[in-house]
C-alpha cells in the first residue's frame, strides 16, 4: 500500500469547516483513499473512502485531487466532539490490512 | 450492544505471566482483526481471520503471541511469558467481509501494562 503524508496537528475553531490534507503521491491506480478518525480511549471509527471521485457522506466529504496524489477531509462545521487523530489510509480494495501512520490530531476549539 | 466489545478493558500483569484478551465481534461479521497500538503511535496490525481460520497471522511479533477463534465468533488473544514491551492498547475490528463496502468496525481496545 502507497504511504501517505499528514501534518501532525491542526486546529480548527468550533463551528468552522476543518480541512485535514493528506499527500499519497505514490498511490496506484487500484487503491482507494480511506479516513479513520480515533477519539480519546475510544478505538479507530471509520470515516469515508473514495478512488477517483468526490465523495460525501453523513459525517464528512473527501475530495481528491485529479492527479489522485493528494486528498482533504472536509469536516463542514467542526464541534468539539470532532477533536481526535485522523488517519489517512490507502489501500487497494481486497487488502484487509489497515495500514495507519500517526495521523493528523485535530483540537477543535470552543 | 451491536458493536465490537473487548475484555477486559485493562488489563495489569507482571513481566513473565500469561494474558488472555478477548475479542466479541458484530454478530454476523465473518471477518475479525486483531491490532496493537503503542503509545503515539497508530494502530500496527497482527491477525485476521476469517471464520474460525487465521488467513494472515504476519503481524504478530514473535512466538508468545498466539490468536484463536475456534466457532467463528469470539476471538481471544493470548500472550505468554509478557515482557514490558508488550504493553500497549490491543485493538479488535470485525467486518462482514472484504473490499469496499465492507468497513472494520473496531473494539475500545484492552489496555495492557506489563510491569
């Protein structure tokens, strides 16, 4: 699975859109962009994932860019409860592996 | 409770003692993950199953970790002769099966301390 780049930490203030980037310049043609986010003591929760296009969700939107090497997690209006490790992973399809890195901690604050 | 559940929730042993973590997945869920996270660290993982069979035992780290999961449902993690190192929080994720559309659904994970 490619590797990927995320800053170590971002904060955001509480009702604003927090933007989580993610490099993965070396991603190949068959592997999807996934994002997991960890709460303190809780266990990783599965966020969104995307190959190629645009995607949105209850929870958050993905945008990739055309060039697939780079992604954003877009939380539209952060609240404190968004404050976690964010984990930007990507993996072909039928691997079972999760591969994290350190991730991103996003503080939103009041 | 429909999600994954882990016991017990901490666990404190001495270095050179046996631990058994256990692992209940989604009910329905075929496929179960076992993962280690050290401390500042992401989640590293260690054993998949599916069904009763571990497809992929490649993460664990030497020969005092063992897994099993002898119905296909609950899992246990077994750890001898513990060494400090192994403490971490060990973490479980079931799925119903793999590729898209088929997420891991993870536990809160047993905080092991080896003292």
């Amino acid at each position: 699975d490619a590797k990927t780049t995320q800053p170590p930490s971002m904060d955001c203030a509480e009702g604003r859109a927090a933007n989580l980037p993610c490099n993965h310049s070396t991603i190949s043609g068959n592997e999807y962009v996934y994002w997991y986010r960890q709460i303190h003591s809780q266990g990783p929760q599965y966020i969104i994932h995307g190959l190629k296009n645009n995607e949105t969700n209850e929870m958050a939107s993905l945008i990739i860019t055309e060039d697939r090497k780079s992604s954003t997690l877009i939380l539209p209006h952060a609240t404190l409860r968004d404050t976690a490790v964010y984990y930007c992973i990507v993996r072909v399809a039928k691997n079972y592996q999760l591969t994290f890195g350190k991730g991103t901690k996003l503080s939103v604050i009041p | 409770g429909a999600g994954v559940s882990q016991t017990p929730s901490n666990k404190v042993t001495e270095k050179g003692k046996y631990v058994e973590l256990r692992c209940d997945p989604i009910s329905g869920h075929t496929a179960l993950y076992w993962y280690r996270q050290s401390l500042g660290q992401g989640p590293e993982f260690l054993i998949y199953f599916q069904g009763t069979g571990a497809a992929d035992d490649s993460g664990l780290p030497n020969d005092r970790f063992f897994a099993v999961r002898p119905e296909g449902s609950v899992s246990t993690l077994k750890i001898q002769r513990t060494e400090r190192g192994d403490s971490a929080v060990y973490l479980c994720a079931s799925s119903y099966g793999l590729g898209t559309g088929n997420e891991q659904f993870f536990g809160p994970g047993t905080r092991l301390t080896v003292l």
